[in-house]
C-alpha cells in the first residue's frame, strides 16, 4: 500500500507512513478505537465518583430538620423580641421628656386668642395650600442639641416662590423652658 500523502510504500498492518507519520486506514481505525476505550474509562471512573459521592450522603430524616427549624425560629425570634422590647424601653424613656415638651409647646396658647400653637401653624399651612402656595408640608420635628440637654422643636412647611418657612423653638426639659428662635416661632408663640 502507498502512502496517500507522500506516496512512500507503507506495509498493510502499520499505524503510520514511515516517511511522513500520516496515519494509515488501519492506524486511524487503532486510533478510534483508543479513543472509545478511553472515553468510556473517563465515563466508568465519573460514575463511580458520582455513586461514591451519593454513598456518603446521609440523609436526614424530615422530622429532624423540622425540628432543627422550628428550634433556629425560636431562638433567633425570641431574641430579636427582647432586643427590640429593651431598644423600645430605652428609646421611650430617653424620648418621654422630649415628647411631653413637644406636646406641651403644641398645645400651648398661640398669638391668635382661642388657638393652640398647633392650630395656628395647621391654620396657617391651611391658608398656603388654599392659595395654592404650599409645596411640602413636613410638620414637627425634634432634634438634640447641647449634648441632648437641650432641644430644637420645628415646624416646617414649604411654599412657592418663599421656600421653606420654619417656626423653631429651643426647649431644655429639665428648666421646663421654652424660646423662639426665629421670627415666625415669634409670631406664633414666644414667652
């Protein structure tokens, strides 16, 4: 037989061209062979690591991750329970002399007889929405100053072409005091 590549004369049985090691019919046939040996090695061995994987697995009955469950909810619910119970109970006690001093300023008489300060800024925010004025209503908010001994109480609202109006009062709980800081807080109440 002859080499179909070079042409040199190559025995029957052989694998390759001696000349330029080109695979003969027979070698190509040898080859394929090797290949499906081989593959189907690589398949035997995954198989069996794949089984091997599975035998180690130990199931887990379902009663018992349905205990190990409901154990992990309890736990991590009753401790976020006391957590937030014992945030709430600080949180309150911290806030209970600012928030009475908020409550005493809003209901305290405003410069309009009849009205309480908060009646007159609602009855002001009021009159700027019906004008078609107001923009944003914010309301009261709170914030420490001086270390928290002290307080700033605002109440803000925004209106067109005027921006923000804010009436703000300083406010120490411990004296039971209570000052305007701007001119709108001024007009409202200021004693």
């Amino acid at each position: 037989m002859r080499c179909p590549k070079c042409y040199t004369e190559t025995p029957n049985n052989a694998v390759r061209c001696p000349g330029c090691k080109f695979p003969t019919p027979h070698g190509k046939n040898l080859l394929k062979e090797k290949r499906k040996k081989k593959r189907a090695e690589l398949e035997s061995i995954k198989s069996d690591k794949v089984f091997k994987k599975k035998k180690v697995r130990r199931q887990v009955k379902p009663w018992v991750a349905v205990v190990v469950s409901v154990v992990a909810v309890l736990i991590i619910g009753g401790a976020s329970y006391f957590i937030t119970i014992s945030s709430l109970q600080q949180s309150e006690a911290k806030a209970s002399p600012v928030q009475a001093a908020l409550e005493k300023l809003r209901n305290m008489p405003s410069s309009t007889p009849g009205m309480t300060v908060d009646q007159y800024l609602a009855d002001e925010m009021e009159k700027s929405r019906q004008a078609g004025r107001l923009l944003e209503a914010e309301g009261w908010s709170m914030e420490p100053i001086n270390g928290g001994s002290e307080f700033l109480i605002t109440f803000t609202y925004e209106e067109k072409d005027v921006g923000q109006k804010r009436a703000q009062w300083r406010v120490n709980p411990a004296r039971n005091s209570f000052r305007a800081e701007n001119e709108l807080a001024k007009a409202v109440y200021d004693k």
